[in-house]
C-alpha cells in the first residue's frame, strides 16, 4: 500500500484538514472497504474515526490504516453488524 508522508503534528487547522482528507482516500480507495461509509476528524489531536463498516475485519483495516499515516492515537467510533 502507499502512504504518503506522515503528518506526526497536527496543531494546525491546515495539518487537520490535510491528514483528514488523506486519510479518507486512503480508507475510500483500500481493498475490502468498498461498502464502508467511515468519516474521519481530529479531536484533540486523536483521530476519530465514525461510521459504518461491513464487518469487523473491514473496522480494523481502517484503524490499522489511519494509525499507520497518522502515527498518533486513533478512536474508533465504527460500528459494524453484529
């Protein structure tokens, strides 16, 4: 997979926004996650991730996804059938 430079601070609005819109593609355009509906922000300088996904397996492909281009800590607010 390809990931684009890391971004370890994000103590601006711009390093917020840039971070989250990557993350998003990156989530968007992976294998697996087709039928996942996953929104990403910045709370306090975690990464929140809210959403739906197919299942848990999908749930923590995107998780892994955003702590690896992110590099800080992730809440995971994704739900996924039961």
């Amino acid at each position: 997979m390809l990931f684009l430079a890391r971004f370890s601070s994000l103590t601006t609005s711009s390093d917020r926004y840039a971070t989250c819109a990557a993350i998003r593609c990156l989530i968007a355009y992976a294998e697996g996650l087709e039928d996942c509906r996953i929104d990403v922000s910045v709370t306090e300088g975690a990464i929140v991730l809210s959403g739906s996904a197919a299942s848990d397996q999908a749930r923590q492909r995107a998780i892994s996804i955003a702590g690896e281009y992110a590099g800080t800590r992730i809440i995971n607010n994704i739900v996924c059938p039961s």
